[in-house]
C-alpha cells in the first residue's frame, strides 16, 4: 500500500494543495468540522477508500486513490469555492433553492469531494457510475447526522453530491458550480507523484515523469480572472500533467472563464493558460 508522510507546505504564506488544508477549513467552520468527522469516522466509508487503494494501487499498480487524495480533494475543492464566492460567483445550488445557505451548500462540496473516488473500491472501469451507486444509502445515512431537514429536502442535496461525484468523469459537463469546484480540486492533486493519470507506479513512461516534475501547486485569488493556479515543476515533463489532466477538467468544470494557470519552472515563469 502507498505510504506518504503528510506535512504542512507554504510557500509566500499561500494556500498549497495539500491534506492540511482540509484542516484550515474544519478550524473555522463548525458544520464542515461535523461533516469531516461523520465522513473520516464511518468504518463503511473507510473501508471503501481503503479498498479503494487496494484495487488502485496494489493490485492496478496506480497512485493514490484513498483516505489522503480525500482529504487532498475536499480541502481544495473548499478553497477554490471560497475563492469564488469571495469574487461574487454564486454557487448553483443555492440559486436553484436546493441549498439554503453557504455552509450547506459546502455540504455539497465536502461530500461529493470526500466520496467522489470510492467506486474504485470495486474497480477502475466506470468508478465514477459505480460511486454514486456506493454513495446513496451512505449518504442517506449520514446526511442527518450532519443537518436535521426534513427527508424531501435532504433528497435534494443528495441528488446534487451525487451529481457532483459523477461529474468528476473526466469528459462529463458539470451542472454546478460545486461539482466544478471538486472537478478542478481532483485534477489540482498532482505534485510529485500524484497526478490524476493513473500512471504505473514504478515504470518509467511520460505518466510518471511528467508526475514526479510537478513540485507544488498553489490555488490563490488572481488579478486577471477569480482563481489563480501556480504550478510549479523542475522539468518541462510536467506540462505532460497539465495540458492532458488538468485543463480538460476545467474546460469541463463550467468554471473555464474565472481560472487563470501560471506555470514556473525553476523559480521562472513558463507558460499561462489560456493562452
């Protein structure tokens, strides 16, 4: 089984992706705390992230597709949603009168990013169909544990985690802002060694160095559009992770126009997306 020591990285005091910035976010917000907690406490919901890494990694020979990507993902999918909104992006659900107010519409977010990967439990083909099908009756489960609503409302807010855990699909539109926020977030987990193709742990091919070339990535507010995206790599293999992972998921996450990559290589700027 993978095995990664977690520590906490800052670079000019800005949020990086990382399982820490998870924590950040639970400090300061009572209901994402109680979320979290009913989420990392669940002995089904464990075991489906760990069987999760036991199809993915062990027996597929793939990165990481468990308890820490979780935790990587639903961290930054909550800062980019802050991000956004702190820009005046209004988030979907909201809108639409599914949710009835930020901190539950950050219930969207937090458990469609927690659950999004634990159709991998099963196998790799089709995780994401298969995660919704895993994901109802858990859902349904620990919903009320987090909000007390009545079941018509709490149905609503479901159909919306599950569509934000299909979304993750790589070439699937995303209907929400939140599911776009965790789409973003899932392709954002991709520093030295963890980037979202599933490469072969252990063979060298373009997968695995353009993996291991990625550094760091740091999410912040932009001055050109909303959210800024720095991605910095020591090898122009990295670019390999970016233009093949994590733009199709922006331009598929319904967010496209607020997001602005900056990539450096070495300290030096290389390149920005869009063009």
């Amino acid at each position: 089984m993978l095995q990664r020591q977690i520590s906490i990285i800052l670079v000019d005091s800005m949020p990086i992706v990382s399982a820490q910035l998870l924590d950040t976010h639970t400090q300061r917000n009572e209901l994402i705390a109680k979320a979290v907690k009913v989420l990392e406490e669940d002995e089904e919901v464990k075991c489906l992230l760990k069987m999760s890494n036991v199809m993915a990694v062990t027996r597929l020979g793939y990165n990481d597709h468990g308890p820490v990507h979780a935790r990587i993902v639903t961290g930054t999918a909550l800062e980019i949603y802050d991000i956004l909104v702190r820009r005046g992006i209004k988030p979907t659900t909201l809108k639409d009168n599914i949710t009835k107010s930020i901190d539950e519409s950050k219930l969207v977010v937090v458990f469609g990013a927690y659950l999004h990967d634990i159709g991998n439990s099963i196998h790799r083909s089709m995780h994401e169909l298969v995660g919704i099908l895993l994901a109802k009756d858990i859902l349904d489960r620990l919903l009320p544990m987090v909000i007390k609503e009545k079941k018509s409302r709490l149905c609503g807010i479901r159909q919306e985690i599950l569509h934000t855990i299909y979304s993750t699909q790589y070439d699937l539109k995303c209907l929400t802002m939140e599911a776009g926020v965790v789409k973003i977030a899932d392709g954002l987990d991709m520093s030295e060694g963890r980037a979202r193709i599933p490469y072969k742990l252990g063979k060298i091919d373009m997968h695995s160095m353009s993996a291991l070339s990625v550094k760091y990535v740091e999410i912040k507010e932009g001055k050109n559009r909303p959210l800024e995206v720095i991605v910095e790599m020591d090898d122009f293999a990295g670019l390999f992770q970016i233009e093949e992972v994590l733009l199709p998921k922006i331009q598929k996450s319904g967010l496209e126009k607020y997001i602005e990559v900056i990539v450096y290589s070495k300290g030096e700027k290389l390149t920005t997306y869009p063009r």
